[in-house]
C-alpha cells in the first residue's frame, strides 16, 4: 500500500506529513515510557526492550518483501502496524513502522518521497491506532488466556489493513489528482484489502503466537496477563518441564519475590527473530508474488497509476530491491534484502536506544534533587 508521488496532491501531502510528524513526537515520547516501563512487572528492562524494538522493525521490513497471491492478478503484503504495536507498544510501532517506511523510501525507491507523510499517516498510524484499540477491547471481554491474546492479534490485525484502505480513500476524495469516482476507489480498495487483510492477521497471529508461546513477558500486550518470574527455592518448587501458571491465574508472588526473580536473557529470541528477518528476506523473498499489491491494481483499473510520478530515489543502487550491476536475480534480491534488514535494524535499534537513554537520564536528574532533601534526621 505504498503510496507513490503524484497520487496526492501538494496540499494534503503537506497537511499529512505536519500529521506524521506530530504523530512520531508523540510516539518518541510515549515510547520512552513504554521502553521504560519494561522494567516494571518482572519485565526484561529497556536496555534489552530497545534492541528488540528495532529488530520488531526489521522483522517488518523482511516480512513486506514477502507479497502474497490474494486474488487473480493482485498481491497483498503485511502492513505491520497491529504486529509491532502488540508486540512493543502502540507508540513504539509507530516508530518502527515510520522507520520502515523512511529506510524503504530513501533506500529501495518504494513509495513516494514527497508521499511519506501519506504513508506514515496510512501505514503506520492509523493501523496501529486501530489495531490496538481493538486489541485492548478484545482482550478485556475475552477469557484471561494466552489464546486469547492470540485470537484478539488475529482480528486486530484483520481489521486494520481494511482500515488503511478506508484511510486512503479519504485522503484520496481530498487530494488525489486523477478525476475518479471515490465510490468505485472505496469499494475496490476496501474489497482487495479485506482479503490482504486475511493475510496480515494470519502472520501477525502467528507470530504473537510463537512469541507467547517461549516468552510471553516480551510481549507488551500480554503484560498484567502474565505471572512474573519467582526464584524457587524450596525443594517442593514446581519441577523443571511443567507448565507455568496460565495467564488466567493471578500473581501470588510479593514484589520482593518478583523483584529478586533473575532477569530470563533475550539473547535467544533476538537471534532467533533476527535469523527468520534474514531468511525472509534473504531467501523466500525471491518466490514472492510478483502481481501488483493491492493499492497498485486498484490505481491500474481506475486510472490512477497515470499520474505516478518517478522516484526521486529510481536509481538508487538498491531500487525495486534488486542490487544494481548484479545479473543473477536471485543473489540480487536477496543480497538487497540482508541490506535492508541490516539498515532498518540499525536504525531503528538506534532510535530506541537513545531514546532510552534520555529516559534514563530525566529519571535520574529527577531523582537527584529528592536525594539533596535533608533527612528528618539532619533537620
């Protein structure tokens, strides 16, 4: 659904990145107090949630290489909003989408320069936006288990790549420079997109899923849901290999407990998430669909497509994600593919961790005066 230059006009492509841009300021500091708030509850601490949260950016931008079949003649492929937003936070997911956007814009020439207000608006916040709000209302109506989280990421998911259709076509009806009927726009937007819709809900569940399954405190829509770590050390503690208490059974553990239980490594889950990046991109990206995504057919049968314009970036040495100079397809594809799952990690890991340094710096400037208080004592 990347929207190129010259499908919007210069007015609302103005209007929406002031929207996109008020949007990642908001989400930089929302994400510091989701990045922080790791710390709490038995979590993993921000130090370890920032790497996570870049790899959550480049895990997205792996997985959009993979286009599916969703109808005859047009693809479909994950928008990312509801995955990252249920995976780090809904103000962390905006940045990790936007960053995507950013690094497939500048690098691969795919979607508009002058557009990326657009797409940040459409991509990534309005389908994280609606997917989260979903998703909480799912999960306080649905039984306090981990398939419940499960089921709420599939319809979250489901019902914001339509959502993201819908938001097009508005932006569309104000802007759009080709004189079509917005009816006949909104309807086949919305109808190829309930279908892509399909498939985002089905790999953003699944991976929730296999997530919850290993690590269910990594998860930032699952935290309350979950028992927090106790250190055993009684000889009747529950045996290595049974199960841990469900998501329906409440804490009994003290915060003194929860406090001493040893911080579980990410290590595994990182490159473990990093390994699938690299080989969706690297590797599967290859036998991609090779139709046109669904924003794409629908401008080629209502006489939008006409008024594209050329990337700015179209001879980029990674454009259309092939490596330039490089004859064989496949090496060229999936040569692009690990540089871009390399580039989006580093930024987007960059992004978060300074962020969480500037947390931890006004945390600390704040403590600091209260710590010059004289005591009751001293006074």
């Amino acid at each position: 659904m990347h929207v190129p230059d010259g499908f919007i006009n210069a007015p609302v492509s103005v209007a929406t990145g002031a929207v996109a841009a008020a949007a990642v300021a908001v989400s930089l500091r929302g994400a510091r107090r989701e990045l922080a708030g790791a710390a709490q509850g038995g979590g993993t601490g921000a130090e370890r949630t920032a790497p996570l949260a870049g790899l959550v950016a480049a895990f997205i931008f792996a997985v959009q290489m993979l286009n599916f079949p969703v109808a005859a003649g047009t693809s479909g492929h994950l928008l990312g909003g509801a995955l990252a937003a249920i995976l780090v936070g809904p103000y962390t997911g905006v940045l990790c989408v936007s960053v995507v956007l950013l690094m497939q814009g500048v690098l691969f020439a795919d979607g508009g320069l002058t557009a990326l207000g657009v797409n940040i608006t459409d991509m990534a916040i309005v389908t994280t936006v609606v997917a989260y709000a979903l998703f909480r209302g799912l999960v306080k109506v649905l039984p306090r288990r981990r398939r419940s989280i499960t089921v709420a990421s599939f319809v979250a998911a489901l019902v914001s790549v339509p959502a993201a259709a819908m938001a097009f076509t508005a932006l569309y009806a104000l802007g759009g420079t080709a004189d079509v009927p917005i009816g006949k726009v909104f309807a086949a937007m919305v109808g190829v997109h309930v279908l892509i819709g399909i498939g985002e809900a089905a790999i953003t569940a699944l991976t929730v899923g296999a997530v919850i399954a290993v690590r269910p405190d990594l998860v930032y829509g699952a935290r309350g849901l979950t028992a927090p770590l106790e250190l055993r050390t009684s000889p009747l503690a529950t045996p290595a290999g049974e199960p841990t208490a469900p998501l329906d059974e409440p804490a009994a553990a003290p915060a003194a407990a929860s406090a001493a239980a040893p911080r579980r490594s990410v290590r595994r889950v990182w490159l473990a998430g990093l390994a699938a990046a690299l080989v969706c991109a690297g590797g599967l990206s290859y036998y991609a669909s090779a139709s046109p995504d669904g924003l794409e057919k629908v401008a080629q049968d209502q006489g939008i497509a006409a008024n594209a314009k050329d990337h700015a970036a179209k001879d980029s040495p990674l454009a259309d994600y092939s490596v330039k100079d490089i004859t064989d397809p496949r090496l060229a594809g999936g040569l692009a593919g690990v540089i871009g799952v390399g580039a989006t990690l580093a930024a987007g890991t960059g992004v978060f961790v300074v962020l969480r340094r500037r947390k931890s710096a006004g945390a600390g400037e704040a403590a600091a005066p209260a710590a010059e208080r004289p005591t009751p004592e001293q006074v």
